[in-house]
C-alpha cells in the first residue's frame, strides 16, 4: 500500500496525529503490521543524531508509551558502543543532546493533546 493509500484509510484521530508530528519537523512512514496502522516517526537531536520511533499502532498513546520507557541511559550507551559516535560525542554533550530531545518530544506529546481539546 502507497503512502497516500494508507492516508486514505487513517481513523480522525490518526490523520490528526499525522498532520501534529509533521508541523513539528517529524517524517511519517506508515506501514501495516497484524491489520494495524502503524507508523516509524524520524526526525534528529541537535547533534545530528537520526531518532526513529516505531508506533505500532499509530496513535498518540503509543508515542506516550514510548516516551514514558524511553531510557537516556540505555541509549547512550547503545550508541556509545559505535566508535564513530564516541570520537563525535562527550557523554556529556550526549546527555545534553537527549535529554533536550526528550523534552521536545514530551512537548509535541503535549501539545497534541492541547490541540485535540
């Protein structure tokens, strides 16, 4: 199914959640996984670092559920292991780096809701 296809078929709140994450600067890939919509969200920290966020399905509860497990530990340390991310980035400037990203996110999370009300 095309892009347009699966835009064809997004519930209200859905198209709604697309349009939000594409006013804040995100890329929406659908796909179909088990029947459900499902979306991989991109956009980049500060420092240049590719974010891609798998939604399955895609809604706003499931971009919640994922900033709520979201570890900034755990993903520095994932990103830690590649010898090209260590020579680019202090663990402090990662922290700093994640840390504002996490922020913004809650914020597009936020105002998703606000939007919605």
């Amino acid at each position: 199914m095309t892009q347009t296809e699966f835009k064809n078929i997004l519930t209200t709140e859905q198209q709604q959640l697309l349009d939000h994450l594409e006013e804040n600067d995100r890329i929406v890939h659908l796909f179909e996984q088990d029947g459900m919509t499902c979306a991989e969200v991109e956009n980049w920290t500060d420092r240049g670092v590719d974010m891609v966020i798998t939604l399955m399905p895609f809604s706003i509860e499931s971009m919640e559920e994922f900033y709520e497990g979201f570890d900034i530990d755990e993903e520095i340390d994932l990103l830690r292991q590649d010898d090209r991310y260590r020579k680019a980035f202090r663990i402090s400037d990662s922290l700093r780096d994640f840390e504002k990203w996490k922020i913004e996110l809650g914020d597009v999370i936020d105002s998703f809701y606000c939007k919605a009300s």
